[in-house]
C-alpha cells in the first residue's frame, strides 16, 4: 500500500482538470499515534506522513462539498460504520 497520499496523488494525476487533494484531518484509532512514534524512532509505519498502509487509503473518493456529509451520514445509517471528511479537492498550484 502506499497509504492516503499516495492514493491523493495518484486519484488527482489521473484526472481531467490539474488538482490535488488537501488533506486536513486524518481519523485514527486510540493510541495509534503513540505506537506509531514508540516503532523504530516513530518512522518505521511512516503513518504521520500519510504513506503508511494502514490509513486505508483505497477507501479514498471525492464528492462535491454539499455532498460530502449526506454520504458519511448515508454510510453510516446503511452500514453502522462512520465515514469521515477528511480534507479537500482544489485546483493544483
């Protein structure tokens, strides 16, 4: 895997217009951080950086912004998990 950043990356390369993804917030489980930070000086699963396999980040999509939580809502009612906003689609620089 090549976590949440890469998957932004490699989503925005392939579309039509030049973007990329804003990521601002990332849901992460109790203690993630502190076991990602105690493994091999806190680089070993590389999660700050958003390369690490565990953010998921095959389970990225985009939707408009008024879209966005009527989904997560939608997901959550029709699947009992939470779905979460975690930043935004812009034009790239």
């Amino acid at each position: 895997g090549f976590g949440i950043w890469g998957h932004a990356d490699r989503v925005a390369k392939n579309q039509r217009e030049c973007v990329q993804f804003c990521i601002e917030t990332l849901p992460v489980f109790k203690d993630l951080i502190r076991v990602n930070d105690a493994a091999s000086d806190g680089d070993m699963f590389k999660f700050r950086q958003g390369k690490s396999a565990e953010t998921s980040g095959g389970l990225l999509c985009a939707f408009a912004p008024e879209d966005a939580h009527v989904f997560c809502e939608r997901i959550l009612r029709e699947d009992g998990f939470p779905a979460y906003v975690v930043g935004k689609v812009v034009k790239a620089e």
